[in-house]
C-alpha cells in the first residue's frame, strides 16, 4: 500500500456530522431445533441491532447460549433455540453504506460521550477470538462488553456484561491487560482505573470467587517515588504486566507485576513501583507497546516502549531497556528511531498503540509498531508506523475519517505468553488487530489484519 506523510494542517471548525441512514436489523426467525447447553451456564443476554423503535433487540433467558462438543460458544453459524434464531452478526459493513446491518441509528444509552476506552484480546484453544471493551456510562460508572469471534471470520456475537462495582474517579482513564496462565490457559483481565488519586486494579478472573478483585499499588515495593498521587486528568496505559501512568509531579511512573517462576500471575499480587524520570505534557496520553513478540522477552528484558507527548507537543518513545551508555547501534537494531521532531500533535491528544511480528510464526523477531493519533485535521486520527523499517511512516486511513471530536482510541491486539495449554510459547501475531472510538456517540471497531484497514462496523451498547 501507498504511504506518504502530508504537511500538517491547521486546526478546522468541524461541519455538523450526518446523520445515519435507516439501516435493516437482524432479524429473530423461528426454528424448531433446540441445541444442547450445558445446565450449569448461565443464560447470556445478547445486545444485536433489530428492526424497531429503539433499533435494538435484547435476547434474554429464552434464548440460551449454545455450544459445541468441546464446551465452547458455537459462532460459526445461526444458533437456533425453540423461540427462534440467535442472531449472529453479519460482516459488518461501513457505517452509512447501503445495506448495513451493524449501523445503529439512535445513539446509545449507556456510553457517555467522549468515553474513555480500553480493549483487549486473546485466542482461545479451539481458535475463537474472545474481546472485551470497557467504557464509561453517563453515570461514571465502569462498563464493559465481550464479543466472540470465530476463527478466520470478522462475524461477532457481542454482549453487554453487568456494570463493575468499582468506585472509580468519574471520568477516569481505562486501561486493560490480559495475563494468561499457562497451566489452565484461562485469560486473568486486569482493569487498571483512577480512585481518589490513585492507581486501583480490578482483577477479573472468572475461575476464582470471588471473581472481581480490586487492588492498590500501596503495597508495592522498591518504589523510588514519594507516594501514588496522579497528576490531575493523567492518563494509564497498560500492556501486561506493565501499566503506567503520570504523577503529580509530571514525571511516569511505571508499577509492574513480580512474577512467580515461569511468568505466571501470582495470587497475592506484588508491585513493582518505579520513577521513569520521563517529563511529559501535563495530562499525555500513555500507551505500552511491545518491541518483540516474545513476552519472555517482554517481561525479563524490557522488551517494551512507553509511548507519551512531549512538553513540546511531539511524541516520543522511551525504551526501558535502553539506559544510560546503551550502544546506539544496538538500539536501532531493535527499535525504530526518534520520531519525526518537526511533528507535533493537539495537547493531551488521544492515541492509541500496538504491534504485530513482521514475519508470520515468529516467537522471536521483529514488530511493526503503529501508533494512532489525533491530528489537528478535524475529525480525524492518523497512523503512524514502522513497516519492516527503521524509519517512521504515515498514512490517513479511510476508516479514521468523521471520528467525533472528543472521541478516545483504544486498540488492542492478541494477548501473548511463554506457555499455553500444551505449554507452548504463543507470540504476538502479525494481525487480528481491533480498534474502537466513537462516531456520532456510537463505537465504531475497524480491524487490521496486517495489510489494510477494514472498518467492521458498530459495536451494539445498548
């Protein structure tokens, strides 16, 4: 594909947005098969857009989850129930295209706009794709929704989960991880979110009881920083088992999780709490990117970039594992260079990152990093990448275009770990990348799959 780097435009009062063009639902059509479900799952309630007043459809506890022989959600086609079709959705189309069936022509009702977001993935054994969104309702309150994908298909069947009993900052930034531990191969979600000032985590664990537990970093050691304050409106950014965040004294601090032997998640938490000495723009954006796709790299080597803004406005890239008196040569070798200083971006502007292999079936190469932006051009997030270079490259995707003004970005792509359930290293893959903002106040989730951008459609919050 064509890449060029446009000169910067000034800032442009945005034109109204348009309205949605009535688009067709997914219909409930009657079936006489009931399919086999296992007695002891709890009815799902599936969120799905449909043809009436409020252009949504909630399928409740006549509508049971079905599955396969393995004890796994069955995706590959319509699940039929004796009160009809669960309705799976349909490729999604662009939003405003003719004959959509992912486009939602009331805003919903429980995502605030201007939500902060937060996503994550991981593949399950027998090849699914499990997601969650987090997001903010107009209350404050923490959300979030689980779609499942099945294997080589964009189709999802997505749900709303109930609220998070979290008392979190109103407004707070979100930033989510997955941990997966080998031995079960089960996903350990942590939620990272601001109370009162400081870092909190809710670990979501569906194996344990009970299965939502919420921690400080109070208890962390070797900190060398006075306390946990954050900066007022500071930003987190995660990739696990990392998460950082701005102090009040503008400097990041970073906390990171003690592993036990074999990089698995320990069941009393220990952080670590340290001072990158990082001065950056009061209330930056904060993301975590890998620099391999190997996680025992990521963990043991500092394998890793915390993306921020400047003081200046531009974005910089700090590698933890590149100190004082680091051979130059060897830093280029591993992470692509300074980005581009003449560039700079709005103040506290929302971004987004993440990394995929350069080559396919690589546990220990290369990554591209991208990184989406928001640029002075209304309306609009841009794309930053580093494509089998060095050098910095960027692209104005079709996909990022009419994003409303204070919409967040949040991207996400597989969770990656040293041992799976045949204890085998799983790294990061070179696409099945997601990302989610906000158009017209719904979300809107665009897809990367290593050679383009395809926008899959709308995420059904109700």
């Amino acid at each position: 594909m064509a890449h060029q780097s446009p000169p910067m435009q000034p800032p442009a009062q945005r034109p109204s947005p348009l309205p949605f063009d009535d688009q067709p639902g997914l219909e409930v059509v009657p079936h006489d098969y009931l399919p086999e479900v296992r007695p002891e799952e709890e009815p799902k309630f599936y969120l799905v857009p449909a043809q009436h007043q409020a252009q949504k459809a909630h399928l409740s506890e006549d509508f049971p989850q079905a599955v396969d022989s393995n004890g796994e959600l069955d995706v590959g086609s319509p699940t039929s129930t004796e009160k009809g079709t669960l309705p799976v959705s349909k490729s999604y189309q662009r939003a405003g295209d003719d004959n959509s069936n992912a486009v939602l022509n009331s805003r919903p009702e429980t995502i605030r706009q201007g939500s902060k977001l937060s996503a994550v993935g991981w593949r399950k054994a027998n090849g699914d794709v499990e997601r969650f969104l987090f997001y903010l309702d107009p209350q404050g309150r923490v959300r979030r929704s689980r779609s499942i994908t099945g294997p080589g298909s964009s189709t999802s069947i997505w749900e709303e989960q109930p609220v998070l009993d979290l008392k979190a900052t109103n407004g707070t930034s979100l930033a989510a991880t997955i941990a997966l531990d080998g031995r079960a191969y089960n996903p350990q979600t942590v939620l990272f979110y601001e109370e009162d000032t400081k870092v909190f985590a809710a670990v979501i664990n569906e194996t344990i009881q009970p299965n939502i537990q919420t921690e400080s970093f109070s208890g962390g050691y070797g900190r060398d920083i006075g306390d946990f304050t954050m900066a007022s409106g500071a930003s987190l950014g995660s990739y696990w088992p990392y998460v950082v965040t701005q102090h009040e004294s503008g400097h990041i601090i970073q906390n990171d999780l003690a592993l036990r032997r074999g990089l698995v998640p320990s069941s009393g938490h220990d952080w670590y709490v340290k001072n990158l000495t990082i001065a950056a723009y009061e209330g930056t954006s904060l993301c975590i990117v890998p620099t391999s796709t190997n996680f025992t790299k990521i963990r043991d080597y500092e394998a890793y970039g915390v993306v921020y803004q400047k003081p200046n406005q531009g974005i910089a890239l700090h590698y933890p594992a590149f100190g004082p008196g680091t051979n130059e040569s060897v830093q280029r070798d591993q992470v692509p260079e300074i980005f581009p200083l003449e560039y700079v971006f709005p103040p506290q502007a929302p971004m987004a990152a993440f990394a995929v292999a350069q080559n396919d079936n690589d546990d220990e190469g290369p990554v591209n990093i991208y990184l989406i932006i928001k640029s002075y051009t209304s309306g609009t997030f841009s794309v930053w990448f580093t494509e089998n270079s060095s050098y910095w490259m960027e692209e104005s995707p079709a996909v990022f275009q009419n994003v409303d003004e204070d919409s967040d970005i949040a991207c996400s792509s597989l969770a990656v770990t040293n041992s799976d359930w045949e204890e085998q290293e799983v790294p990061l893959a070179p696409d099945n990348v997601r990302c989610y903002f906000q158009r017209n106040g719904t979300v809107v989730e665009v897809s990367f799959e290593g050679s383009g951008w395809t926008e899959i459609g709308v995420v059904p919050i109700p």
